[in-house]
C-alpha cells in the first residue's frame, strides 16, 4: 500500500500518466526517512531540503506543503500498513505532459511509501564495511548533484559493481579524482581530532545526517573540515565512517589493502 495523493492505494494502482515523467526524464525528486516508534526523524530538516529542492527544479509547491503535512500523511500510510519502524521514501512528480521541456501544466504529484525496518534504533555493528573506489563513472559537481532526484545512474551503476565485485559500498569521486561520497551514505573520514568531509562544492549528497553529524562532532570536541579529500588520504586514516539516515554510522573495516 502507498500514499498517493492523500489516498491509500495499492501500489500497481499508482496512475502512470501521472508519474512517467519520472521514469522517461527523471524529473522527480525524493526524500528518504525514517520513522522510529511512529516519528520521523529529522523531519524539518528533510522538508527544507525537499522544498529547495523542488525550487531548484523549478517545480510549483502546493500551498498545503508543511512539515506537519508531510507527517500526517506519513502517520496514516503507518497506521494503514501496520509498521511502526520503518523507511519512508517520499517522492515528487512533475506530473506535465510534453518531452524533455514540459507543457504548460507544470502540476506536480506526490506520493509515499513505508517499508518496515528490522530495528527500531541506529546499531553499531561488530563488523565493518568492505569498500573501494568506484571509477567507471565520475561525479559533476553542481547543485543538481547536492539534490536527492531521481537521476541516480552513478549510484546505480556503483551499487551493482559492488555487487559484482564482493563490497559492502563503493566510494565515489569527481572529475578532479576527489573523493566526493559512496553510492548510498556520506562519508567522513576521521585522522587524530580531526573529522573531515567532501564541501558541497565538490558534489556530495546534502544528506541530512551529514548536516547533523557535523553539528555532533563539534559538541564532542571533533574538528570539523569541509574540505576536499584526496583518495590517498583514506589509507592513512584512523576511521572511515559512511553516514545517511536510515543506517546512522557505519564503520569502514577495510579498504583496498588498509583495514
């Protein structure tokens, strides 16, 4: 079942003509968020991101757009579906018709989706993750590529070489070979007392646990730099750490021949 519109529908109901524009241009844009004992987390920080958003894409926003909204129809899809801890994934359409420029309908259409999550809290697992450098494909940087849309072919194409390939996740980099983020989390790489991640400028997700774990390090007496990375600083790091907000923090166990 999904929240499509404000109506709880199933999911092979959902009404092609309204949403192929995501599927034949990628003109869409989501957010990812987890419910805890029926919460959102992080919940204004995702609304302000997905308003900016929709800004920078120059899709309308409906007037009823509110983070109070968005977790009312959240809490409903919940109640409906039965799960009480789980990933909720919000996406925006535009719904226009036309071919890459849309029509002069420049609607836009939303829905939801909640699946359920084993555990109710972030966890620290006792083994780490097997990572390495993805370079079939590069990042550009821009502020289409600090946007969570649905044009995602480097993360795709990362996450089935990993696959392919025996590793947990693939780190990511731009044209000028640095570091930027792996294929589905930030990343922080952590030397002595000083905590660094790739700036915005360089082109990395503006993830909403980023933002907060910035904020967390600082309290903890960490030294934060938003500063480029280069790939060979991650064999003399202390700590490799991949970061979105359905996990938390993973732990990095071994990259390339440095564990």
């Amino acid at each position: 079942m999904i929240n499509y519109q404000g109506d709880i529908i199933e999911l092979n109901a959902l009404p092609v003509q309204d949403v192929k524009r995501a599927t034949m241009y990628g003109d869409a844009v989501f957010e990812t968020i987890r419910m805890r004992d029926n919460k959102l987390l992080f919940v204004e920080d995702h609304y302000f991101r997905l308003m900016a958003s929709m800004r920078i894409l120059r899709m309308p926003i409906p007037m009823e757009f509110t983070p109070e909204f968005f977790v009312d129809e959240a809490n409903r899809l919940a109640e409906e579906v039965a799960v009480t801890d789980g990933r909720l994934r919000l996406q925006v359409v535009r719904k226009s018709e036309g071919k890459y420029t849309p029509d002069d309908n420049n609607e836009c259409v939303w829905w939801m989706e909640l699946e359920e999550l084993s555990s109710q809290d972030y966890t620290w697992t006792s083994k780490g993750l097997k990572v390495d450098l993805f370079k079939d494909h590069y990042i550009q940087p821009g502020l289409l590529s600090t946007l969570k849309s649905s044009n995602s072919l480097p993360y795709v194409l990362a996450g089935i070489f990993a696959k392919e390939n025996g590793f947990d996740a693939m780190l990511l980099v731009n044209d000028k070979k640095m570091l930027v983020e792996a294929n589905a989390a930030n990343v922080f790489v952590l030397k002595d007392n000083i905590l660094k991640t790739a700036p915005l400028e360089d082109g990395p997700l503006r993830g909403v646990f980023r933002k907060n774990l910035i904020g967390w390090a600082k309290e903890i007496g960490l030294e934060i730099k938003e500063e480029s990375i280069n790939p060979f600083e991650l064999q003399k790091a202390d700590e490799i750490w991949l970061t979105n907000t359905i996990t938390g923090v993973q732990w990095v166990e071994k990259y390339r021949k440095c564990t």
